[in-house]
C-alpha cells in the first residue's frame, strides 16, 4: 500500500483528527497545557500510530504538510476550549524533520496570528532524538526563532535515547517530560525512584519546570507529588479524547 499518498489525501479530505489530554499542575490541580495527539481512523486499517504517519512523511513535503495541518488545527482548538473558559495552553508535538524546515517559524507564526492564542501558551515538544539532530545550523534557527516568537520547548521522552548533559545546557528549553518507561515503575523499584528523583531535580536546578507523562495510578501521583513534580500527565488523570469530550470531561473534573 501507498500510505504516502494516502496520508497525502487524507490531509486533503480532513480525516485526521487531534485528540487532547490534560496536563495538570501538581501544586494547583489546575489542567495547566493540553497536549494534541494525532490520529488516522483509517477506513480499511483502523487507527494508524501516529510514528507511522510521520515516518511516511518525513524526507518529503508531506511533512511540513502534516505539521501545519497539527499546529494549525491544535491553536484553532486550544482557541476553542480556551473561549470556553478552560484557562490553558496547547503542547504540540513536532519531529526532527520540522526543524529542518525553512518556513515552519513563519507557519508557526501564522496560527498564532490567526488564532490569537498568547505564543507563551504554547508548547512545541521535542524528542531527544530532535533535539539532538537540531545540532546543525539549520536546526537552531528554527528553535530559536520559535523562542523569539515567545514559545516554550520542551523535551520530550527525558532519559531514553541520547540525553546528554551538554544539550542540555545548550538547548533553550523551558520543560523536562520525564518518559513514562521510569513513571511506570516508580512505585515498584527504589532505583527508578532514585532516577526519577534525580530527573526532576536536574530539571528543576536548570530552571525548568518538569512534567510526569504515564501516571496510571493514585499511588504514582502521589509519590510524584512527594517528590516535587511540576505536572503530571497520564490515564489516571485523563485519556486522550476529542475535542467535545475532553471539554467535556474537564468540565467535570472542574
Ligand atoms: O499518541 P501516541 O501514544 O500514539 O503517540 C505516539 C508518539 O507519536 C508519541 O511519541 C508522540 O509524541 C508522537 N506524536 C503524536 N502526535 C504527533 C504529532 O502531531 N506530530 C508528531 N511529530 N509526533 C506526534
Ligand atoms: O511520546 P509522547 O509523550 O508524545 O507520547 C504520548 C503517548 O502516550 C500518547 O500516545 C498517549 O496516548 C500515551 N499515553 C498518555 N498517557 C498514558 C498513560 O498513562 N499510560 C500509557 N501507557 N500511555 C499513555
Ligand atoms: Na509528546
Ligand atoms: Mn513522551
């Protein structure tokens, strides 16, 4: 199968869909940002991952496609609930490939103008595998001129894959996602709490505020409290839904 081009017209038609979980702030139990996920119900192979989609995408122009029809779709929604009087911002997640993009500051910059949602309401996440090929030239003017545009960074999927210290010095971040492989066995393992812990005081030392993804359970919530988190983000405190039902199920958790 072609799913290049499927994806292709998939964008065309407007059968992708974004899907929103909540990220919470642990000291106000307030949803603090919301991240959009990206979702293909295909008519013939059910829900397409959306790596998968990316990986079609990336090395052609499908991929700057894809990446403005998310940002675009995710600052015109954030508008939405934002109108509706949930007070938060949007987190997107971009690729390695984004940042190679010449036009993606001025795409980004477009949506933020047309939606009128505050740049520092918005999030672009990173994965450590981005964030480590944004060491060319190329890759660096894109993320700065997105922090000049008033946007935060942050880093996606923390202590898997290359984390090294000097990126992190390096890079303008302004959030640490501790990866949820560490959240998932905190309760159970003393060294994964041991690691989680020194996680979230490197973050917190570098100035960044520091985010818990995969938190499933009470008990994890409440050590990740104990232990000083910023924001926790996972099935217990939400799953990702569509627009309506995440509006929806907020409400209720209000
Ligand atoms: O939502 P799910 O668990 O299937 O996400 C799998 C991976 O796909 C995650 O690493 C997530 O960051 C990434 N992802 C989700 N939505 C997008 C998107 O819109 N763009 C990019 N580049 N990656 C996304
Ligand atoms: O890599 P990234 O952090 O963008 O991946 C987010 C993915 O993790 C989403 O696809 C989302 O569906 C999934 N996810 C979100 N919360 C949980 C959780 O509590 N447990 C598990 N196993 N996956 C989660
Ligand atoms: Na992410
Ligand atoms: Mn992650």
């Amino acid at each position: 199968v072609d799913l290049w081009s499927q994806l292709g017209q998939a964008i065309e038609e407007g059968s992708l869909h974004l899907e929103y979980q909540p990220q919470v702030a642990l000291a106000s139990g307030c949803v603090q940002s919301v991240e959009a996920l990206l979702r293909w119900d295909h008519p013939q192979y059910g829900s397409i991952r959306p790596d998968t989609m990316v990986r079609a995408a990336e090395g052609t122009d499908l991929m700057p496609r894809l990446t403005h029809w998310v940002f675009n779709t995710a600052l015109r929604q954030c508008a939405e609930y934002r109108q509706a009087g949930l007070d938060a911002g949007i987190s997107v997640n971009f690729s390695a490939d984004d940042l190679q993009e010449r036009e993606v500051v001025d795409l980004v910059a477009q949506s933020l103008e047309v939606w009128q949602v505050p740049a520092e309401s918005v999030t672009v996440e990173l994965t450590e595998t981005a964030v480590m090929e944004s060491h060319d030239a190329e890759a660096r003017a894109a993320l700065h001129g997105m922090k000049d545009l008033g946007l935060r960074v942050s880093m996606d999927d923390f202590g898997i894959g290359y984390s090294s210290m000097e990126r992190l010095l390096r890079m303008p971040l302004d959030e640490l996602k501790i990866d949820m492989t560490f959240v998932h066995e905190l309760v159970s393992s003393r060294p994964h709490q041991r690691i989680v812990e020194s996680m979230i005081g490197l973050g917190q030392k570098m100035g960044l505020s520091v985010v818990a993804e995969g938190v499933e359970d009470q008990e994890t919530l409440d050590r990740l409290r104990a232990l000083g988190c910023d924001l926790v983000q996972g099935f217990y405190l939400g799953r990702p839904a569509r627009l309506a039902q995440f509006m929806e199920q907020t409400r209720a958790g209000r």
